[in-house]
C-alpha cells in the first residue's frame, strides 16, 4: 500500500530514509520520556525505526505514523525495562540496596554517622 506521500518510484529504501530522516527524534524522545537514560532511549528509537520500516505495509493511515511510531517506542522501553527488572543483577542490586539502607537507619539511629 502507497500512501500519498510516497509516489509510485519510491523504493523500500526511500521510505525507510523518509521515516529515518523526519522521525528519528521522535522516537528517541519518547522513548527518553519512559526511561531517562541516553543509551536505552537511543536502543528503543532505533528499534522503533527498523521494525517501522519493517512492517510499513500494515499502517493503513499515513496521517497516523507518528503516532504509530511513538507507541513502537513507548512498548520498545516498556520491553526493555520490564526485561532488566527479571535479571538478577536487577534484584541483586535492590537487595543490596535495601540492606543499606537498613544499616545506614541504623547509624543514625545510634549516632554513627555524621
């Protein structure tokens, strides 16, 4: 399916230029949004950008693929995030931090620290 931004001599590769070119940002900044680190949000554009590309013939509304593209983002981070919280560096690193907590109430409880 073409939509009318794209005339009939655009190739796959034209249209994954147009989406790079003017959506790019886009995509980073959303994903920015749900996750405030410079790395994942750059991760989850460029898989937003690559699987737009990809499955471009299932938007049927070209007037929607910004908004289509934010969403592709929004659920690449959601993934992301959802998948960091399942390892065990993850919960190590909660627990961890709990038990310094624990120990640093308990300083100030007894006068330790400063």
């Amino acid at each position: 399916m073409r939509f009318k931004l794209f005339g009939k001599n655009e190739t796959r590769h034209d249209i994954a230029e147009f989406i790079y070119k003017n959506y790019y940002k886009t995509a980073y900044y959303t994903a920015y949004k749900y996750c405030d680190d410079h790395a994942m949000a750059e991760e989850a554009a460029q898989e937003a950008i690559f699987q737009a590309i990809k499955n471009f013939d299932q938007l049927k509304d070209s007037g929607k693929l910004e908004s289509w593209l934010k969403a592709i983002a929004r659920n690449n981070v959601l993934k992301m995030l959802k998948s960091m919280a399942k390892s065990p560096a993850v919960k190590c690193q909660a627990h961890f931090k709990k038990e310094l907590e624990k120990i640093f109430h308990y300083a100030r409880q007894k006068n330790i620290t400063n």
